[in-house]
C-alpha cells in the first residue's frame, strides 16, 4: 500500500518537476512581502506587491493549470 503511494508520487514530481519549481521560486520571491501582508494586510502592500512581482503572481494564479494530472490504470 505504501510502495503505490511513492510510486505515483515520483511519478507525479517527475511530470511536474518544472511546475514545482516554478511555485517554490515564486514563493521565495514572494516571501518578505508575503510576510508583511500576513503581519499587518493593507490594500497598499496588496497593491505593491502586484505591481512589483507580476512575473510571480502570474505564475501563483496560473498554477492550477499547468499541473498534468496522472490517469489511473
């Protein structure tokens, strides 16, 4: 049972390798600012952190889509 789990988990990162780390590198690069929205959350910061890392939310909100999903046989 737990040799299946693994299984479609490499399976899934080795699919995805790219998407995954496109997601961890937007989150780091998100990361100061992702701090100072959760510490005090102002429309400004919201704002700023839009306009000064587009390339990262873009990659955040289009993530869902470019994950392949692994069909079951």
């Amino acid at each position: 049972m737990g040799f299946i789990f693994i299984d479609r988990l490499y399976i899934y990162i080795k699919y995805n390798w790219l998407q995954i780390l496109l997601i961890t590198l937007s989150i780091y690069d998100l990361r100061i600012d992702i701090r100072i929205l959760v510490d005090s959350f102002t429309f400004s910061t919201m704002f700023y952190t839009i306009s000064d890392h587009p390339l990262a939310i873009i990659i955040l909100i289009t993530s869902p889509s470019l994950f392949k999903t692994i069909n079951k046989d």
